[in-house]
C-alpha cells in the first residue's frame, strides 16, 4: 500500500525494490510497478542511489532497522508504533541524530476521521 500510494504520483519519491517476508504475496504487484523485489533488508542498504528507507516491517525488528538504516547514512521513514519500548525508542532517535539523518515516524490512517465518545 505504502509504494501504490507514492509510485508514479511523485517527481521526488521514487521507489526503487521492494523488501518483504511473503514475496509470493507481493510478487505481481512488484512486477506491476517494474521493481525488484527481495526478502533481505541488508541489501536495501547497500543501494547507493537511494536516499530514504521507508520500513513497514515487522514491528519487532523496527529499533534494530533504523539504527541499520542509519548507519547507512539513509533518512527513515518507519511505520507505527515506532519501537515496542522507551529503550530502544531512545536509542533509534539518538542513531538518526548522531548519522545527520531525518527520522519520520508514519500513520497510514492520520487524515481518517472518526467521531470519539
């Protein structure tokens, strides 16, 4: 959803592989949009022409993803909840810092509106 939503709409993001656990799932719709697809994050690391990271990964492995991504010297851009606790939330804010790149934190359903009672 994350890459239909973007892909093709505009001139400053572009994404360039795909990056999931159940490639069977994703696999037409990779094809569809003529990117790569892969099961291993590492390799997203490694790209040189990217400069963004955009994770929607399990949200188990999100603290251990950003401090990678950051390490790599590429902007974040992680999906909630952020970590599954203060430590590690601390720690992923303090690796973004520290390598100079923006950390973004996403809510796929921010511009839904719902009455609370």
């Amino acid at each position: 959803m994350l890459i239909n939503s973007v892909q093709g709409k505009s001139d400053k993001v572009t994404f360039v592989s795909d990056v999931t656990r159940t490639p069977a799932n994703a696999a037409d719709n990779a094809v569809n949009l003529g990117i790569p697809l892969s099961t291993n994050f590492s390799n997203a690391l490694n790209y040189t022409n990217v400069k963004a990271i955009v994770s929607a990964m399990l949200h188990t492995q999100h603290a251990e993803q950003m401090t990678a991504i950051a390490a790599a010297k590429k902007h974040i851009f992680i999906e909630k909840p952020f970590t599954l606790d203060t430590v590690s939330a601390i720690a992923s804010v303090k690796a973004a810092r520290d390598e100079g790149v923006v950390l973004a934190l996403g809510q796929n359903r921010r511009f839904c509106h719902r009455s609370w009672k």
